[in-house]
C-alpha cells in the first residue's frame, strides 16, 4: 500500500476537509433524499396499480435500465467535454421529468405504462450524470483522501435512503402519492446551486484535436477489456449486483403480499436498509484493515444472501426489519469496495468511460436480475425467487474469488510522455490509416521464455491504449530476432497512444529492455495505402 492510500484509509472523514467536497455532498445528500422519497411512493403506487410481480419489478428495471444502456455514451462526454457542465444540464433534466411525473401523479392520469416511461425518463436523465459524477470526486480531493470521499459518498447515499423511504411512506399514508413527487422534483436545486458555485479545475491541454464521439466509446470498451485491474473490478460487480438485485426488486411484493403491510412498512423497510448501511459505513474502516477488500466482498456478498432468505422466510414486520437492517450493512460494504476498486483502476484520460463501463455493468446486472427475479416470483412465488437468488449469490463467492480488487492502489498511472515522436519527411493527414507499428528486438535466446512473458504483458497496454491488434512474429532464419506489431485507427489515434503511456507502463517497458542484447529496439510507423482512386486500380 503506498503512504497515500494509507493516508486516505487512516483518515475516513479526511474528505471533509476540502469545503468544495464537503458543499458538493451536502447538496447530494438532499438531492438524493428527494429521490428516495419518489422511490417509495413510486414501488408502491404500482402494487396499487398492478400487483403482478413482474410489472412491480419493472419500476427497478425502468430506474437501472437506462443507467445501462447510457452510461457508456454519457462516459465518452465525460472525457470529451466539461464535465460540470454536463452535469449541469443532467440535474435540469433530471428537474424536468420530474415535474412531468410529478403532474401526472397529482392528476391521478397515472397508469402502470406511464409510470414505466416515466421513471425510465428521469432515469435517463440521470443516467447522463452518473458517470461524470464518479469521475469528479477525483477533482473534488486529492487521490490521498479518495477511499474517504468514495466511502463518505456511500454513506450520504445510505442516509438519505434511511430517511428518504421512510418519510415517503408517511406521506403517502397521510396526503397521497403526489407530494412525494413533487418533493423529488425540486429536491436537486442545492446541487444545482453547488455545481454553479464550483469552479472546476483546468484539465490538460492536448495539442491534438478531441476525440470523436463513437470512437472514443470503442476506445473506452477496449481499455476495459485490457485493463487488468478494472475488468477484474467488474466481474466482481456483475457477482455482487445480479444476485442482490432481487430484494430490491421483491421488496414492494414481500410487504404487500407476504408480510401484509403498507406503505408506512415499505418506506421502513427502505429506510432500514440504509440504517444499515449508515451502521455499516462506520464499520468498514476496520473491517477493510481486518480483510482487505477481496475477503469483505466476499462476506457482503454472503450476508446479503442471508438477509435474502431473511426475506423469503418472514411474515412479519420484525423479522422483514432485520434482513433490511442487514442487508444495508453488507450494501455498503460491497459497493463501497467495488467503487473505490474502480476509482483507482483507471487513468486520468479515460476516467470517465472507464467509470462509464463499471456503471454499465453494475446497472446492467441490476436490470437483468430485476427480470429474472420478477420473471421467476410468477412462476414459482416471491419466496422461491428469492431462495434461488440466494443460492446464487453463495456459488458466485468461490467462482469469482480469483479475481482481485483494488490492485491499481499503488499504480503510478500518471501520462510518462517518453515516447519520441514519429519522424516523418511531410505532415501527414491525422485521419490517414490504419497505423502499423513495428519493434523489432534482438535477444539472447536463452532469454526467450524471459522476454515473450514480459512482451505479452505489455500487450495488454498496446490495447488498452489505442491499439486494435497486437500480434508478436519470430525470425526462424536469425536466432534471437523477434518482431512486435501493432495497430491502429489512424495517425491521430496512434499520437493520442503516445500520450496515453503511463508511467507504470514505462517501468514495463524498461524490464523487456533488460532481456534485449547489443542494438537498441528498432520503431518504425507504416501507414496502409488504399487502392481505391488510383488510375488503373478498375475503380469508379
């Protein structure tokens, strides 16, 4: 662990120090207490509306599926333009479908597919400001307080879902379904207020032109996949999420139908699980010292699959209250694991796709998982949907054990900019390609095992950075001689891949050179030359 991140583990409230953070989660805290106050008004409303599981279970799907489907694109923003700007425009967005739903509510003109599209509408909406909210807690404090800020803006979540849900059901009892919405509507004015105040600081400067919109997303997804320590962060998640996905999917069913309770019950059950986590967030301190992040996901997830046969197996409000009291507790634990695992996995230059990619993966198996279990509760009833959740949740622990968290704590993932720049006898045109790449080395061959493990896990930084393919040829005329190539989009693409190199790549780097004998690597760039237009090539 390096001085910084234990600086940032040893100092749990050190975030607050900073008034720009300390402002920003004040104003979120209320922003999301509005949210949870419209979350259980809206769960309920629909059993009121259409008790089938299945459709009570598509208010989740609506509120995760557009999480899903636009976080990507909302990511490749993220990276592309200013960031608070983006969120600005969200949180209006976000206003706007609010007062929408909120009319439609207050008129009784609800139906079960108005609320569907509508909560789906708000979910879009914020679905475009969840990942540059991930990406600006890192503007927000130093890296040194970022498990503080990752962890502090868990536990803002979970007190504002302890009071939100509760009061929810309070109003609803006392004055209908419509304040509640309208209480949401106006809920993000603060952050609204926050995001004008904050003056973001300057990011860096590149000399070269931005990156287009659709290629900046493949970029994105291509990083993902090559980079070690976030795709790890992702199975992970997709572990956790699918199988925990099912209480919050079944809830407004276990108090209705299996509990017989009302929505006073439901909001208490919300407002428990975030107690829970609010309990947890004070524990999770000593427990990440005590486990580390791999052993308490791992005992998150088994606890959230006791509190989920808590659930199946309770027919009354205390025992309904203590799976949600429990549930929290092992919510936050895991999610607070798994965003910090992310947060540190990632490059500045693609911080916001990066974040982008581990919201679409956990929202994504949130979504899914809401179908499945709401999908299953017709079939076989609420209590043997959430059993088979259950069970699934206890066989992802030892299947996904072998992949770590937080293994990009210590990585210096600042840009090295040690790459010399192509030489080139014209100014070439940035969308001319694709680029190839080529290395050539010579080697000792008794170091050949040496050098091919070191050259294949550099591989991994070819494609994560711009490259498309990489592939390794060996001369069997010449012993010891061994050609890398690689390529990419264009020559524009391929100066962005200069930029991109961190300075952990570069000690890679270094222990391949240690293996390479007499002459220095031998670089050279060749870009493909299309047929089509030339005289005589048969082309119209």
């Amino acid at each position: 662990m390096t001085a910084a991140a234990a600086a940032g583990r040893s100092l749990p409230w050190g975030a607050f120090r900073h008034t720009t953070f300390t402002v920003v989660w004040m104003a979120t805290v209320v922003s999301n207490l509005g949210g949870w106050v419209s979350t259980a008004a809206s769960g309920w409303l629909m059993t009121t509306l259409n008790p089938d599981p299945l459709v009570v279970s598509l208010v989740q799907v609506a509120s995760y599926l557009p999480l899903f489907l636009l976080a990507l694109p909302a990511g490749a923003l993220t990276d592309l333009i200013d960031r608070r700007k983006l969120l600005i425009f969200s949180e209006v967005a976000v206003m706007v479908f609010g007062v929408a739903l909120a009319a439609l509510v207050s008129s009784h003109l609800i139906r079960p597919v108005s609320l569907i599209v509508m909560t789906a509408l708000v979910s879009a909406a914020t679905a475009v400001g969840a990942p540059p909210w991930q990406a600006v807690v890192s503007d927000l404090v130093p890296r040194s307080d970022l498990p503080s800020a990752v962890s502090l803006n868990s536990l803002g979540i979970n007190i504002s879902r302890a009071v939100g849900p509760a009061i929810g059901g309070l109003l609803v009892s006392a004055f209908g379904y419509g304040p509640p919405f309208w209480i949401d509507a106006f809920s993000n004015v603060g952050v609204l207020g926050a995001l004008g105040w904050w003056k973001s600081p300057p990011r860096a400067k590149s000399t070269l032109p931005p990156e287009p919109f659709v290629s900046a997303m493949v970029v994105g997804l291509r990083h993902a996949r090559y980079n070690p320590h976030l795709s790890a962060t992702l199975v992970r998640a997709a572990g956790f999420f699918l199988f925990a996905s099912a209480y919050w999917a079944l809830l407004p069913i276990i108090t209705r139908i299996q509990v017989v309770g009302g929505p006073a019950l439901y909001g208490s059950l919300l407002g428990a699980i975030g107690l829970g986590a609010i309990g947890g967030a004070f524990m999770l301190p000593r427990l990440k010292v005590r486990w580390g992040a791999n052993r308490l996901l791992a005992w998150c997830t088994a606890g959230t699959a006791l509190s989920t046969v808590l659930y199946a197996a309770s027919h009354d409000a205390r025992a309904s209250l203590l799976a949600s009291v429990l549930a929290g507790v092992c919510w936050i634990g895991a999610v607070s694991s798994l965003n910090l695992s992310a947060q540190v996995a990632l490059p500045e230059w693609v911080r916001g796709r990066g974040l982008a990619v581990y919201v679409t993966v956990m929202f994504g198996a949130l979504s899914l998982g809401g179908l499945l279990w709401g999908k299953l509760a017709t079939e076989i009833g609420t209590a043997g949907s959430l059993l088979a959740a259950a069970a699934g949740a206890l066989l992802a622990v030892p299947l996904t054990r072998r992949w770590k968290l937080q293994t990009g704590e210590g990585v210096d993932f600042t840009p090295a900019l040690h790459w010399p720049m192509p030489i080139t006898t014209e100014k070439v045109a940035g969308d001319r390609g694709p680029v190839l790449v080529t290395t050539e080395y010579r080697i000792d061959v008794k170091d050949r095992d040496r050098f091919l493990q070191a050259l294949f896990r550099l591989s991994r930084e070819r494609r994560r950075d711009g490259a498309y393919d990489w592939k390794v040829f060996e001369d069997p005329a010449v012993a010891g001689r061994f050609v890398e190539i690689f390529l990419t989009d264009s020559w524009l693409e391929h100066l962005r891949h200069h930029a991109r190199i961190t300075q952990a790549d570069r000690i890679s780097e270094e222990a391949l050179r240690l293996c390479v004998h007499g002459a220095p690597p031998k670089t050279t760039h060749l870009i493909q030359v299309h047929r089509s237009g030339f005289p005589g090539d048969g082309s119209r």
